[in-house]
C-alpha cells in the first residue's frame, strides 16, 4: 500500500473489554498497553512509515481519580520496559500532546524513550499521551501571534508548521476500535482528509487480522481530496 504513510489508532475499549471478562478497567488498560507491540509489528510488515496511537486525551483527566492514576502508572511501566525491545526493532518514539501536567517521573521517562530511539528509522511511533486537537491548535496560535508574523502571512503551512506533528504527513488512515463512530478531539486539524474505519473489536482484542482488514478496507477506498479523479495518490 503505497499511498498509506500513516495510521492513527483511536485505541478504545478498555474499559469495556475488562468488564466482559469480569477484570477491573485497570487489567483492560493493561491489556490494552500490551498489543500495542502486536499492532505496532504489524504495521511494519506492512511498510506503514507512521503510526500514532492515541492514548490519553486531554478530557481522560475528568476521570476518577484512580483510573487516571492507574493510566499514568501503566504509561510509565510500558515506557521503561518497551523502550529497549522498541529500540531493538528500530521504532523512534514520539509524543504528541502536552508534557507539562504529567508526573515528573513520567516526563522524564519520556524523554528518555525519545532521545534513546530518535535515530531509527524502521518506523515513527507517536504516542498521543494528553494529547487534544483543540488544545495543540490553541498553543499552535499562540506561537503565532508571539511570533508576530504579518495576517496575511499566515498560511495552512504556518499552522501546520507549529503542531506537535510538524514534518510528518497527515493520517491517511485513522481506526477507531470498540465501534465508536466520532473523533474525540483526535487530529482534528490533520484528519481533514484522512479515511475513517471503525471495528467494533475491543482495543485489547484488535490483532493482526482486524489490522489487515483495515488496511485492505483502506486500500479499496477512493481518495478524491475534492477532486473528480477517482485516487489520488
Ligand atoms: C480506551 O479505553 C483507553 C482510554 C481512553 C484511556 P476506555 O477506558 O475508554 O474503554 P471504554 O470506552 O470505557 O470501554
Ligand atoms: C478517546 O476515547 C480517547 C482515547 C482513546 C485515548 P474515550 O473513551 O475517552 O472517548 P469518548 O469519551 O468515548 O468520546
Ligand atoms: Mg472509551
């Protein structure tokens, strides 16, 4: 798939998955950490250059307190046991979203996963981790305005230029598992074309088959971008 660089995962279902199974939401987001090494060696098989799995969102805090304690917790624990294996197979790691409100310790074990993996090249990961489409695009203007360039200067490009995601392409594909059917404040401004595919399997559940399904789906999808050409790649 030669037109598919990147895939954005709304990775949703935890909690759900765990009540299924009569397991606390605490073991579902466990769960859910631990494909994403499955989904992540997926994509590499099949020459995705990007993934970015949203995993926090900037609303996740008005959750009870424990469960995002709990989220907070199993982030840093994947981060430190991962990183190495990760690095190993030659993913860089990114994060997209805001640092600062996040435990010291995790910020700092962040850091750490990124600069170790910042020369691979195998594929991009970008954990979207109090991560908010409203809130980047907010900040984004703000630099802007600092940065007092001229109103009609202002450009798609200068926008885009100042989002977590700067450099990279849009999603082309963006998943959303445990059929939910709406965004959630994901990627708002970088999903303006990118084709949507909701599964109705758990995160926890989302194996190699549900990837493949996805990308075959994707791959007979007509990308018009406005135009009338039937694909444009
Ligand atoms: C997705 O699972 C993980 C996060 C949003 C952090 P949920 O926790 O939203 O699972 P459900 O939607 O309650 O099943
Ligand atoms: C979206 O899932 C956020 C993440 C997957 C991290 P939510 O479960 O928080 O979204 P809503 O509340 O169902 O829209
Ligand atoms: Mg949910």
């Amino acid at each position: 798939l030669s037109n598919l660089k990147h895939v954005a995962i709304i990775m949703d279902g935890n909690g759900r998955w765990a009540e299924d199974k009569g397991l606390s939401r605490t073991e579902g987001h466990i769960a859910g950490t631990q494909n994403i090494r499955r989904v992540v060696r997926q994509l590499i098989v099949n020459n995705v250059q990007y993934v970015t799995l949203y995993a926090f969102s900037t609303e996740n805090w008005d959750r009870p307190v424990d469960e995002v304690d709990s989220l907070l917790q199993i982030l840093s624990d994947s981060i430190v046991n991962e990183t190495t294996e990760m690095n190993d197979e030659g993913v860089r790691i990114r994060h997209l979203g805001r640092i600062d409100r996040l435990p010291a310790r995790l910020q700092k074990a962040i850091d750490k996963s990124v600069d170790l993996t910042s020369q691979n090249t195998v594929i991009n990961l970008n954990v979207a981790f109090d991560y908010g489409g409203r809130d980047e695009i907010v900040q984004a203007v703000r630099r802007i305005v600092e940065s007092a360039v001229k109103p009609d200067d202002i450009t798609e490009d200068t926008l885009s230029s100042e989002l977590f995601t700067v450099g990279m392409p849009d999603p082309d594909l963006i998943i959303r598992t445990a059929g939910e059917m709406r965004i959630s404040n994901f990627m708002i401004w970088q999903a303006s074309y990118s084709e949507y595919y909701s599964s109705p399997v758990y995160w926890p559940d989302f194996d190699e088959l549900e990837l493949n399904n996805a990308l075959s789906e994707y791959s007979r999808r007509k990308r018009k971008f406005g135009t009338l050409n039937k694909t444009v790649t």
